[in-house]
C-alpha cells in the first residue's frame, strides 16, 4: 500500500513538473530565406539565421528571472525567395501542435510582405529584422507587424543632422522611381518643413526602363535628363535614394559628367552586400565607378549599440555580443537585430499579465485578449540591446543610424575600398536625435580643402556711387554750372555789343539754359537712396530718377536745338541764294526750339502718366578666383515697364535732328563768316555734341551693370561735351570783346572760302583770255545796272528817313557783293547779292 502510494505521488510530480515546464514554452514560427536572390538589403543566410537563434536562446535560459523560453518551429532548410512557397508553409505551421503563437522572419522584401498580411488576417504577431523598406510601415496593410531594425525612412533623421552640420541648406534628390524609395524622399521633405532655409533644388525619380534612351527619346524618369538638371542647377550635394544596381549606373553617370570630386558630396542609404560595385553590368568599367564614389557618404543601420557597455537584459553588453561573434563566424550584418527581436519577443511574453497565459490549452490560444495585450507591450516596450535601446513607434524600431563614408586607395597593384564610420545619429529620451562622433573617432576625407559649399556662395555688396566719386562729380557740375552762370552775365552785359549783338544773344542765353540742365543732370544722377532719409527715400527716388530724364533730355533739346538752329539759318543763307529766304530773324528760330521743346515735354508727360519711372534693385555678379564664390553687386536703377519703348522713341526723334545737324554743319563747313561771328565754332558744337552724345549712350549701355563706373564715365561725358560747347560758343565772343570793349572795329564784309578761290581760279582764266565774249559782257552789265538800282533805291529811304520827323537812328553799310571781282576795270559778277536794310539781318 505505501509502495503504491509513492509511486502515485512521483507520477504526479512528474506530470506536474511537465506541465510547468510545458507552459514555459512560447512556440514561434521561424522563417527564414536564402540569399540566393539578394533582393534590396537582405543579406540573410542559413548558418547565419541558425546560429545566431541558437546563441540567443541558449544565452536566455541562464538568465534565472526569465522563466519563459521561445521555441522556434522552422523548416529543415532555408527557403529560397519565393512568396508561394513562404505563404504555403506557413499555412502549414499554423495548424501544427503546439499552435505557434507568433511568427518570427528573416525572410526576404517578396515573402515577408506575403507572410506579414497572413499574419494581419490571423491576428498573430510578425517580427521582422531584416528587411527596411518603407513599404512596411503601412500599418492598415500589416497591423500586427513588429520590425527591429530601423526603417528607410529614419536614415532621414541623419540625413538632415549632416547636412546641417556642414551647413548644407541646397540639395537635390534622385531616387529610384519605385514606391519603396519615393516614400523616404517624401517623408524627408516633410522632415524639413519645419524650418524654411532648406532648399531642395531638384527632386528627381529615374526607373530602370529609362536608364539608356538616347537624346530623342528620353522620358521624365530619364537618367540623362536627371543629371542635366543636376548640372544646369548647378547642385552641389546630391542624395540618392536607391538600390546598388542602380547606384553603378548613377555613379557612372557621374563620371561621365564630372559630378564628383571637391565641388561635390554624394549621401546614399547604403547598401549591406559586400563589394556591391563589383557587380557592374556596364558601360563603365569598376574604376571609372569607384573614382566617382570615392568620398560618398553613406547612411546605414548601426550594427551594435553606441554605448558597448551598456548591459542588456540578457546580461551581454554590445562589446561581448561582439566578441561572441568572432567566435561564431558569422557575416550576417543584422545578426544584432535578430538578437534584439528574440529579447523583445522575451520580454513582452514575460510582462504578459492581465490575460491568461497557459498557451498550450487551445481555448487560451484562441483567446484575443493576450494577442491585443501582447502588441501593446512590445509597442511601449523599453529594453536595452546589442544594437541599442530597443524602443518602437507604432511597431517601427527606433534605432541608431551610423553615417560612413567610401573610400578608395589606389596601390602599385591593387585597388583597395575602405568603409569608415564617421558619426552616430543616436536617439535620446525625448525620440530626438543627437548626432555623436563614431568611437574610431576618424574624421571625415575631403577632396579640397573642407567640406563642399552647398551653392555658388554669393557675397552681396551694395553697388554705391563713393563718396569721393560723387563729390569730384558735383564739384565739376557746379564750376560748369558757374561758368554757364559767367557766360551769361557776360552775354547780358555786353549784349550791345556789335559781335554780341550779331550773334544772336537770346539764342546764346537758351543754349546757356540747356547746358545748365545738363549739369543738374549729372548731380541727380550720383543720388542714391543713401543720400537719402529711410523714410522718405523711396518717394524721393522715384521723383529724382523722372528729374533725370526731363532734365537731360530737355537740356540737350534746348542747347542742341539752339546750335541745330543757328547752323541751319547759316546753311540756308550760303546753300539757297534766293534773295526771299536770306533774312532770317531770331523769332523764327525760337519757334523751331519751342516746336522742339514741346515734343520732348509732350513725350516726357506721357512717359511719366502713363508707365512712370520708379526705383528698383538690381544686381550683377562678378565672378571670383574661386569658382565657387561670387559677388554679387546690389545696385539702384530707375526703370518702368516700357522703359525701352520710351527710350526708343526720343532716341529716335533726337537721332534724326543730330543726322540732319550733322548734315547741316558738314555742308557749311568752309563757310567763313567774320562778321557773323560764330557760325564756324557753331559748326564744331554741333559736331562736338553728336559725337559725344552717340558715345555716351553706346559706354553707358555696356557699363550698365558697373554703377560707379557707369556714373563715371557718362558724366565726363556730358561734363566734357557740355563745357567744350560753352567754350566753343563764348569763348570766341570774351576774346573779341576784350580785344574791341567799345565796338569800334567795322564788320568785314563776309566771304566764303570755297567762292574765294574760285574767284581766283576765274582771274586766272580771264587773264588768259584775249578776248571777252560780247554776250558775257553784256550779262555783265545787266548785273551791274540792276545793283545801282538798289543802291538808288537805298539811297531815297536814306533821305526818306532823315526828312521823317520820327526819325530814329538807324546805320545803314553797304557791302559789296561776294562775288564782285574787278580787274582791268572791268566787274565780274557771278550772281546777284544780297542787300541788307540793318544790321538786325546780319544774325546768324
């Protein structure tokens, strides 16, 4: 009886010792891919995937205060990347006994994405740590999914940490044109909307259907086309979004336009399989390829933890983790990641608490209630890792991201391809991230002198007439202003005089007028906004910059328009000898300035109401040794709409009067006329004034964009043809009247040097002549009989005159006809002359 007893108490033991040790047991599915189709970043193997779960589950039993142990249920072998295959076993171990309780991959992108929706539908957690595309982390397409390694889309959080470290505000994307690559570039330009200095100057997608169109049949996703905007935009730092065999072929793009070296930073996502550019299926050859990537910077999940003595729960530290791996063998990049998802799954089974946890009765299994409670745990989990802390955001890891860089040394026989960390994007206690120096402490390798300018650096400098340059300016201005002054105190004064008198003073005073606006002009035009109140600078501008135009252009109608007169008046007296049209009086040449004189006001007026002048900012650029600064000048012009239009019409009116003056003027060339006294300075003003005109406009045209030099050189224009016009005109008249103050000299009689020697030439011939033609003689005669006729005529209202009781005094000279010669007694006339009633007839 005591026999039977015992033996009934040990079996009872026993089953109960089976039973704890049997709920202790978490049955997982494992499953696993080959690499024999290394799609996107899965670098998986089956020794890897093998050694790694056993080394972590049987790290996990010594650890005394966790009492529960992950049994992973997985197939024989490793399955190859096919998505039937990986759906259909894993319809098959669902149903096995004990039913699995949550499936654990390392599975390739095509089968995990399979799987993990099978997953959604049986409401059984999926743990992934291999696979970062973006695409899982649709969470309405894979509710239940847990990823312990960091997604794609975190790389951006590093990503915009560097470029701000080396102030990289302008940058363009290229990225592959598939859904995986183009939700990363989305989600960092709205990583940047934060802040509004970010420039992404080109954001371009390329698909591998276009990579080799030719010229005339390229498509938006054309990779030439990508690399023209990259060189027309003139972008500095490039980050690319792609998988490695796309990058051979950007790289060799590259090459191929020169986007690489000093002026240039390439940041990829990189890639997990070893010597990836060796796969190159062409047109470049590997060194061509690894000469434009040397230097790249590449983002990619970090291996191990930052901090390597941080213990974790499985009572490891990163540094021991590693050195257990040595020992392993293993090559696996995510061999860290797929520790940390066995401590995760541990864990969260271990605070599974509130539902019941006896998973080997199948009524529990079926429950919900652990399913919901265990994904809320795993997605506020707070655990430290191998490869860091082991946190989540709705199921995604919130991980570490290491930035490297590609380098390539080049031997006398080798080519050898070193990948350095160079910092650590680690996040901190409030999900932000902080950009730390890798523990190497290797600093980063430029191809310059530093780190490459995001953009042509361009320095603004305002555009401003000096100081200096103005005062030397406006102090000419204003001893020409003086000397206008001088002259026409003098041409009053000495107004009676007969040289001033015969020169028509009130036609000098209107040329003394224009010439003084002309001066106005060049101060108005040195006056910038500088010079001016903050406040009241830009009304005042805008009414300096018409004060301009209507000055310069109504002094130059005024002075050239009297000059252009006087010439004509001499033009018409020497070229049309008809006795009607040689008396021209002063009124008539007021007209003609005043006809021009209403043309320019009428233009101006509309110019002004219609698309007025105002003041605006421009700039021009100078480039520098340095090809990449710039300095750009910040200038103020005075501009309107239709200034072009404008400026065309008066071009074209005052054009037409300097061709027509210069006519006049280069027809009375040889006329010299001592009494009317200027007409041969007259003559060389107007000369003086097209020239200098037609060289201001064509320098001030091409100085446009050089403020100063602009300022400068059309001043000394207008100062110069200003002044020597002045001087031309008047100084003459002060010599004449400083050699004769009282006007006692009498006039000469006028000749004109082209009939003087042709006078000449006549005497010559007549002396050669024996004998005179009796007809010559007797048209001779006519002539002769017809002047003493008119010197009767003259004769009677001089004694009309002095017997007139309002007599007023008049002095009356007779000249001698021009062409009169006489010679043996004998008159040859050519042409009957003019007589003049007084001297008021004589003005030219």
């Amino acid at each position: 009886m005591w026999y039977c007893s015992y033996i009934f108490i040990y079996n009872y033991l026993i089953f109960l010792l089976i039973s704890l040790i049997k709920s202790k047991q978490i049955p997982l599915i494992g499953l696993f891919t080959r690499d024999d189709n290394q799609e996107n970043n899965n670098y998986s193997s089956s020794s890897s995937s093998s050694l790694i779960i056993n080394y972590a589950i049987k790290h996990l039993k010594t650890i005394k205060y966790l009492h529960n142990e992950l049994v992973i249920q997985r197939h024989e072998q490793d399955i190859p990347c096919d998505m039937a295959i990986g759906t259909k076993l894993i319809f098959d171990m669902i149903h096995r006994t004990p039913r699995p309780l949550a499936i654990f991959s390392g599975s390739c992108q095509t089968v995990t994405s399979a799987i993990a929706e099978i997953a959604g539908v049986y409401d059984m957690i999926i743990v992934i740590y291999s696979e970062t595309s973006s695409l899982f982390t649709a969470r309405e397409k894979y509710p239940s999914l847990i990823r312990t390694v960091p997604g794609d889309s975190q790389h951006n959080i590093a990503r915009k940490l560097l470029l701000r470290k080396y102030n990289w505000r302008r940058f363009g994307i290229l990225y592959q044109y598939e859904r995986q690559y183009t939700m990363p570039v989305t989600r960092f330009n709205d990583l940047l909307q934060d802040e509004n200095d970010w420039e992404n100057a080109l954001s371009k997608g390329i698909s591998f259907n276009d990579l080799d169109e030719t010229q005339g049949n390229r498509t938006r996703n054309s990779l030439k086309d990508a690399f023209d905007e990259l060189q027309r935009n003139n972008i500095r730092i490039i980050i690319g979004n792609f998988n490695s065999t796309m990058a051979i072929r950007i790289f060799c793009e590259a090459f191929r336009y020169n986007l690489f070296g000093s002026r240039f930073q390439w940041i990829i996502v990189g890639y997990y399989e070893p010597e990836w550019w060796l796969n190159n299926p062409g047109p470049c050859n590997t060194s061509e390829i690894l000469l434009a990537l040397n230097g790249t910077l590449q983002t990619r999940v970090a291996k191990l933890g930052y901090h390597v003595n941080t213990r974790t729960i499985a009572d490891l530290t990163p540094d021991q983790f590693n050195f257990d791996l040595s020992i392993l063998k293993t090559s696996n990049y995510f061999v860290g990641y797929a520790f940390d998802a066995i401590l995760t799954l541990t864990s969260a089974f271990e605070k599974l608490k509130n539902c019941p946890n006896k998973f080997h009765i199948d009524s529990i299994w079926r429950q919900t209630c652990w399913r919901h409670e265990l994904i809320n745990i795993i997605k506020t989990i707070d655990i430290e890792g191998v490869t860091g802390r082991i946190r989540f955001n709705n199921g995604d890891r919130i991980g570490e991201i290491v930035i490297e860089q590609i380098l390539v040394y080049h031997s006398y026989k080798s080519t050898i391809v070193d990948i350095v960390q160079l910092f650590v994007a680690l996040p901190t206690n409030q999900s932000k991230y902080i950009l730390l120096p890798a523990r190497n402490e290797r600093n980063i390798t430029w191809h310059g002198q530093g780190p490459p300018n995001d953009r042509i650096k361009r320095i603004e400098l305002d555009q401003r007439i000096s100081i200096l340059t103005y005062t030397i300016m406006a102090t000419i201005s204003g001893i020409g202003i003086l000397l206008a002054l001088g002259f026409f105190v003098f041409n009053i004064f000495f107004r009676t005089h007969r040289f001033i008198r015969m020169s028509s003073p009130q036609i000098n005073n209107l040329i003394i007028a224009g010439c003084i606006l002309s001066y106005t002009s060049v101060l108005l035009m040195g006056i910038d906004s500088t010079l001016l109140g903050k406040r009241s600078s830009e009304s005042a501008m805008n009414f300096i910059c018409a004060a301009r135009v209507w000055t310069l252009s109504i002094g130059f109608t005024i002075s050239f328009g009297a000059i252009f007169s006087k010439t004509w008046r001499v033009h018409t007296i020497f070229t049309k000898v008809h006795a009607s049209k040689r008396a021209i009086r002063d009124y008539r040449l007021f007209i003609f300035v005043g006809i021009l004189f209403a043309i320019d006001t009428v233009l101006l007026t509309s110019w002004q109401i219609v698309d007025p002048l105002k003041i605006f900012k421009d700039i021009s650029q100078t480039q520098t040794k340095d090809e990449d600064v710039v300095i750009v000048w910040i200038y103020e012009q005075c501009r309107s709409n239709r200034r072009s239009i404008w400026i065309i019409m008066l071009s074209i009116y005052k054009g037409v009067l300097m061709v027509a003056g210069s006519r006049f003027a280069w027809a009375t060339r040889n006329v010299r006329i001592t009494a009317l006294n200027d007409s041969t300075y007259v003559g060389m003003s107007l000369y003086n004034v097209v020239l200098l005109s037609i060289t201001t406009a064509v320098v001030g045209y091409f100085l446009r964009d050089q403020h100063e030099r602009s300022y400068i050189i059309t001043s000394v224009f207008i100062l110069f043809c200003v002044t020597i016009t002045l001087c031309l005109v008047f100084v003459p008249k002060v010599l004449e009247v400083a050699k004769d103050p009282s006007s006692k000299t009498k006039p000469q009689r006028a000749i004109a040097t082209n009939t003087k020697r042709r006078l000449s030439r006549d005497k010559r011939n007549i002396k050669q002549q024996p004998k005179l033609p009796i007809k010559y003689l007797i048209s001779q005669n006519e002539m002769l009989r017809l002047n003493v006729a008119r010197c009767d005529e003259l004769i009677n209202r001089l004694s009309s005159a002095v017997a007139d009781p309002n007599y007023k005094t008049f002095r009356y000279e007779i000249f001698l006809p021009i062409s009169t010669c006489i010679n043996d007694e004998i008159k040859h006339i050519q042409e009957s002359d003019w007589l003049l009633e007084d001297e008021n007839k004589l003005q030219i």
